[in-house]
C-alpha cells in the first residue's frame, strides 16, 4: 500500500478541495472515474479527508480501440481534527492506494439488428406461451372447484 503527504507544522490548515481528474492509466472514453469532479468544503479549519484507492489493472476492448489501463474504486472517510475534543490525526488529504491483484477486462461489442430482433421474437413468444399454460391452469382449476360443488346427485331409477 503506497501513500503521499505534506507536513506544514502547527498551523491551521483549510483542506478544501476540488479533484478535477484522477486517473492511473490512459483515459478511456466511456469509464467512470470515481473522483473526476470530486469538491469538498472544509467547515472548519483542520479537517482530514482520507481516500482510500484500489486501483485494478483494466483491458478496455472496443471495436475502436485495445488498451490497457487501470480502474480504481474510493472509500472516502472526512474528520474533524481536534487534539482538545479527543479527534487525533493530521489534517490534510490523505491519499491511499493499493493495486489489485486481480485484472479485469472490458469487453464491448456491438450486436446486430438480427440477433435483437430473435431475442426479442424469443421474449415474446415465451411470454405468450406462459400466460396461455397460466391461464389454462387457472381456467382449470375453477371449473374444477366449481363443479365439484354442484356436481348433480344421482337419483335412482324405479
């Protein structure tokens, strides 16, 4: 697990922020960058933002293009940083990082008009063949309570 800081001595520091882009990697069009735009405003002075980064190793696979880069996911934890209050710490942005040992891959592929349409026909179908055998059932089930309640007693013959 790596990590960066600054010490600045005893001053009050203001840790507002605004992250405008953070990527490990090329960027790729079309992912999600968890703190791309990211703005936190410090109420107080002595606020300590920690983020903690797992970054995983990512092939992006496009009819367009074949890159490898890296994805990451955030936990984000914000305190105050008060020594009198009992709330020890440093005050600052706290980055930390830790790469995955696991790669993904990203795979987008176009499908054509044809296979659509044969799933769609498919959904269809059975949704149609469903509610017939369901409705069957039901249809079924009720002549059956039904007239087995005013089934005619047989009288005897003379």
């Amino acid at each position: 697990m790596g990590h960066a800081h600054l010490q600045f001595g005893n001053v009050q520091k203001n840790f507002s922020h605004r992250i405008d882009g953070l990527t490990f990697g090329n960027r790729v069009q079309g992912m999600f960058y968890a703190l791309d735009g990211e703005h936190k405003i410090a109420p107080t002075a002595d606020y300590s933002y920690q983020y903690y980064i797992q970054i995983v190793p990512t092939k992006y696979i496009t009819d367009d293009i074949n890159v490898q880069t890296y994805q990451y996911t955030v936990e984000e934890q914000v305190r105050s940083v008060d020594h009198k209050a009992g709330n020890h710490g440093t005050a600052g942005i706290i980055m930390k990082y830790n790469f995955s040992p696991i790669s993904a891959i990203v795979e987008q592929k176009q499908k054509n008009v044809v296979i659509f349409l044969t799933r769609l026909l498919g959904v269809v179908g059975g949704i149609i063949s469903t509610s017939g055998l369901l409705n069957l059932v039901i249809t079924e089930a009720f002549e059956w309570v039904c007239c087995w309640r005013k089934t005619p007693k047989l009288v005897p013959t003379k």
